[in-house]
C-alpha cells in the first residue's frame, strides 16, 4: 500500500489573494482552484515517490478523498492511497492496464 497526503491552506482575506468573485456575477475562485489542484497534484506525486522508492511498476486500486476539517476551516486535505505492483521474479511480465468501464457508456 502507497500513500500520499497534502494538505492546503487558504488565507481567510481572500482579497488579498486574488479570489474574490467579481461583483456583478458569479465566477470561479480561480486562485483557490489553483491551489486545491497543486495539494492533489500533490498528493499524487506523493503516493507515486513511496512506490518508485519500493520499485514499484505501477500502482493499482487509486482512491483519492478530500477532506476539509472542523479544526481548520480554509483547510483541505487530499488524501491519496492506491497499491504498488511490481512483477514477483523477472520472467513474470506486469499486463498492461485496461479500461473495466468503457468512457462511453
């Protein structure tokens, strides 16, 4: 099993960062979408670091959650665990992955 955690924080002034919505309509909070992308990026490059470091080929099984907690209100942790393959002995090749659920349906 393979791991990977980050956390983020927003600042509570979010005037100061650039993330205000516009007055005159709704908007996307673009610097805040920014930094939720970098903390699942993240998260990710955490859990695939733990599986190159056990010489893994790949990870299967990924589940990736976001929490945000009660202790931090402009926090949000993004949590991301999956298991490592690698093949048992050098003549047992690793198939190559395939789609369960086609995209289609």
């Amino acid at each position: 099993m393979v791991i990977g955690i980050a956390i983020t924080w927003r600042h509570t002034d979010i005037f100061a960062r650039g993330l205000a919505v516009s007055p005159w309509g709704n908007g996307e909070l673009e610097g805040h979408t920014d930094l939720v992308e970098q903390a699942r990026e993240l998260a990710m490059e955490r859990m695939q670091k733990e599986a190159e470091l056990l010489q893994a080929q790949g990870i299967v099984g990924v589940q990736l959650s976001q929490l945000n907690h009660t202790w931090g209100s402009h926090t949000t942790e993004f949590f991301a665990i999956g298991t490592a393959v690698r093949p048992i002995r050098d003549d047992h090749p690793i198939p190559d992955p395939y789609l369960v659920l086609g995209l289609d349906t």
